[in-house]
C-alpha cells in the first residue's frame, strides 16, 4: 500500500511539474545523464526528468503528443549472446515508461511517421533500421539500408522516407507501405543529419568530415549545391518559413544560418563544441546543446543571436519539440 501511494504521489507530482508551465514543451535526450529532460520552451526552463533509460540518444514523439520514444545509444549481450538494444515508450504527462521493446543493437537516432504509427531507428554498425509498430505487430521490420545509417526523415504525407548512409555517401528512399528501398540519391561525402524542404524537393545533409552540407535534388537524387559549414559540422534544420539554413560546427565552435536563395551566411560563436540543433516552430527560437558541456544555448531565429542559456545534466542529444506546433 506504501509504495502504491508512493507511486500516485510522484506521478501527481511529475503532472503538477509540467501542468505549471505553458506549453510547447521540447523534449532532450541526455544521453550520459540516463534521462529525458522536459524543458518548457517559452521560458527556458527544465521542468521535468524522466528516469531509467540508459544513455539515451536517439528521440521521437507521437504526432498527438502523447508518448515519447526514446532509445539507448549502448546495447547488450542478450541470452543468446547477441548484442541487444532497447525502444522507451514514454507518457509524458506523468512520465512513466509505458513499454519497452527489444531491437537488434544501439540506436542513434529516431523518427516517427507522420501518421503516428511506425517509428524508424538507425542502427550505425548493423547497416540498417529497424521499424517499429507502435499500434499492431510485436514483431520489428529490419530493413538494409547502407553502410552506417544515421538519421530518417518523411514526408509530410507520410508516403516516402529518406535515411542517411553515412559510411556509404547516400540517401535512402523508402516506401512507407511496403517498407522497401525504392531508390539511392546522393548524399554528399558523409551525409548524417537531414532536413527536408519546405517543398519537399530537395534534401539537406551535413557531413562532418567535409564541413559541409549538401543540397539534394530528390527528382534527380544528385547533389545539386554544397554549403561551408565548418569542421565537425553536426547539427542541422531549416527555419520555419523554410528559406535558411541552421547548422553548427563542433570544431570551429559556430552555429551558421544560410539563406538557401542568396547563400548569405550569418556566423556565431558558440563554445564549447555546438552539437545538436532544432528549430522550435511556432517559438522564434533554436536550440543548440554542447557536447562538451551541460547547457542548451537559445537562440533567436530572426537576429540569429544567443539570448540565453539553460543549465541541463548529461548533454543534449537528439530533441523534439511537443505536438503543440507540429506543422
């Protein structure tokens, strides 16, 4: 009866720490930390942990905002002796792990289907991706992909995925019905991080060991534009009117905006290390996270110029921001 108590008091507790604050919330993988943060993006603020998952990294959310995915960036020798990774099904209202599933190996990073059904994780050292049923099957789809998967993106009609393949310089398309490879686009030297255009027809890649990020035609599946970004580039996204660039550089110590069109470039710097990056729509601001110290920087979108920073444990990883301004 104590613990039952116990439980309804830190779960009414975890409510009241999130009900207090305005939404959007963004939610931080922290990697060496063991957790996911909850930080309420309209006033910089970490407002909730979530405990239990081991060295997360990779992170999605559900389209109506109500699990978060995590996975573990370490795996495990099961039974069997094979290595073994684990998915977190997370509600965020009060926190609790929902549900975990089994997947073949670490995880690096996450994405869910628009129609909030199937999650995607890319498995850099298995030379694929396992897809995940959320609503039916207990039983995952792994799908080869190329050498060193990195990050997935859909369409916005949920028709088509494209994955990175870091150590193979190409992009997949993916069919979403039949989960099948349907075609290979270049993807610049070592493409990891993407972002889709507004218009869907093109597709951006940073690639570390260049410094760059490419330009993709997605008609032609050939790179069309290359953008100097700086040594380490990592962190990637547009902005929300789709016209810039946002990237950063963990060796040169800059985050970068481009605009697409003229190719003008506004530079920052950022120390130590700017890593992972998302463009909070609906919020005027972008975060960048450390990987080498524990802070998020907030940066206005429009100046493009740091006006804060939020103290945070372990180091932002993959973030995702709340339902509540999805396109």
């Amino acid at each position: 009866m104590q613990k039952t108590l116990f439980s309804i008091a830190v779960a009414a507790t975890a409510i009241m720490s999130i009900s207090a604050f305005a939404e959007p919330f963004i939610y931080v993988a922290a990697g060496s930390a063991n957790k996911v943060l909850v930080i309420d993006s309209e006033n910089n603020q970490v407002v909730n942990e979530f405990d239990g998952i081991r060295n997360p990294h990779a992170l999605a959310i559900t389209p109506d905002g109500e699990y978060v995915i995590t996975a573990s960036l370490a795996a495990k020798k099961n039974e069997m002796g094979k290595m073994e990774g684990t998915l977190f099904v997370i509600h965020p209202e009060h926190g609790h792990i929902m549900s975990t599933r089994s997947l073949p190996g670490m995880v690096h990073h996450q994405a869910i289907k628009p129609t909030g059904r199937y999650v995607v994780s890319t498995h850099p050292t298995l030379g694929g991706v396992s897809i995940t049923d959320l609503d039916g099957s207990p039983n995952d789809i792994f799908l080869k992909t190329g050498n060193g998967p990195n990050y997935t993106v859909f369409t916005k009609d949920s028709g088509r995925a494209f994955i990175s393949n870091t150590g193979s310089g190409t992009i997949s398309e993916v069919d979403t019905v039949t989960w099948k490879v349907v075609r290979t686009l270049d993807g610049g030297p070592t493409p990891e991080h993407l972002a889709l255009s507004k218009d869907q027809k093109k597709l951006y890649s940073v690639n570390a060991k260049a410094g760059t990020v490419s330009e993709t035609d997605i008609a032609s599946g050939k790179v069309t534009r290359s953008f100097s970004i700086g040594k380490g580039a990592h962190g990637l996204d547009l902005s929300e009117d789709g016209q810039s660039i946002y990237a950063t550089s963990k060796k040169s110590g800059v985050a970068v905006k481009i605009d697409i069109e003229n190719e003008t470039r506004t530079e920052i710097q950022l120390a130590p290390s700017p890593y992972h990056l998302e463009a909070l729509t609906g919020t005027g601001k972008v975060f960048v996270s450390s990987s080498k110290s524990p802070k998020i920087w907030v940066i206005d979108a429009q100046t493009f110029k740091p006006v804060d920073e939020i103290a945070i444990s372990g180091e932002g990883h993959q973030m995702v921001l709340s339902a509540t301004h999805t396109d």
